[in-house]
C-alpha cells in the first residue's frame, strides 16, 4: 500500500487512480468533519467537492515534508468557515443515521439517542472549541498539528479542547 506521499507523486505524474485512492482513504472522515462543521447534508457534500477541486488546483503547492492529511483538513477547514461566514449558519442540522441493529434494539435505540445528544452538545459549543473539537476527533492530527494548521498557540489549542470537553460534559448532564 502506498503512503498518500508516494499516491500523489502517482497521481503528478499522470496515475489517476492514485487520486482514487486517496480519496477513498479520506472520504469518510472529509465528510463527517464538514458534516459537523457546517450541520448540512446537501452543504457537507458541496464543501466536500468543493475541497477535492481545491486539493487538484494545488497539489502542486503541497510539500511532501508535511503530512497530507493535515493539508487536506485545513482546506476543508476553511472552506466549511468560509461557507459558514457567508451563510451565517441557516441551516438546519442533521442528525447523523446509525446502522440497524436486529439483536439489540433497545441498545440501538440508546445509542442513537447518545449520538444525537452528543452531535446535538458539539453543534452548540463556542465556536473555537468546536473547530478545536472536530479537528481532533475527525482527524490524524495531534494538537501540535491542529496548533500548526490553525496558527494558533499550543497551549490555547489545549485550553480550548479542555474547555469544549468540561462544557460537553456540562450539556449532556443538563440534557439527563
């Protein structure tokens, strides 16, 4: 398996399924970090497309030295911000659907109550925790990364990931 440096010297030099591949190893995690950025199916696809097009406009600016996923989110950062900022989010949030489960059904519905408190307490934070929040559970970055990408002090990262963790805790205990 080839690492996303060796997929995009592949994909440069003309090897489209190497774009494929790529894509296919972010797509997921891409999609639920817009999703849960900009609360919108329809807007979360839009930005989605929106942040490949940027990636093969500018692949040529990304520098092997840096890991590719952190290139990747930061883009679909600001593309969700930028969304967000013109929108002045409008939008009406989405609860993400869980798989049906047949052995448990009380437990299924449970969780799913869970997620949606959960996703429903994120959706609320203050915005620089949620950005901080979603960047660490939808990514491969370490805080020193999500510092980096966001050009923001480490140790504000770190307060503001402590803050949204003590105030989701605060939420879901009030939601109980």
């Amino acid at each position: 398996m080839l690492n996303d440096a060796e997929l995009i010297r592949e994909y440069k030099s003309g090897n489209d399924k190497a774009f494929e591949t790529l894509l296919s190893r972010y797509k997921l995690s891409l999609f639920n970090y817009i999703l849960k950025m900009v609360g919108n199916k329809d807007v979360a696809e839009d930005v989605f497309q929106d942040v490949w097009i940027q990636i093969i406009k500018i692949f040529s600016k990304y520098k092997e030295q840096n890991k590719f996923s952190a290139f990747l989110f930061k883009i679909a950062h600001f593309k969700s911000i930028d969304y967000l900022r013109k929108n002045k989010r409008n939008l009406q949030k989405e609860e993400k659907p869980l798989p049906y489960s047949r052995n448990n059904m009380e437990k299924d519905i449970e969780k799913k109550e869970l997620v949606y408190l959960l996703n429903n307490a994120v959706m609320n934070l203050p915005a620089k925790q949620k950005e901080i929040f979603l960047l660490r559970q939808h990514t491969e970055l370490n805080f020193r990364e999500i510092s980096k990408m966001l050009n923001c002090p480490l140790n504000t990262v770190l307060a503001r990931m402590h803050n949204a963790i003590l105030n989701l805790r605060k939420i879901l205990k009030e939601k109980k």
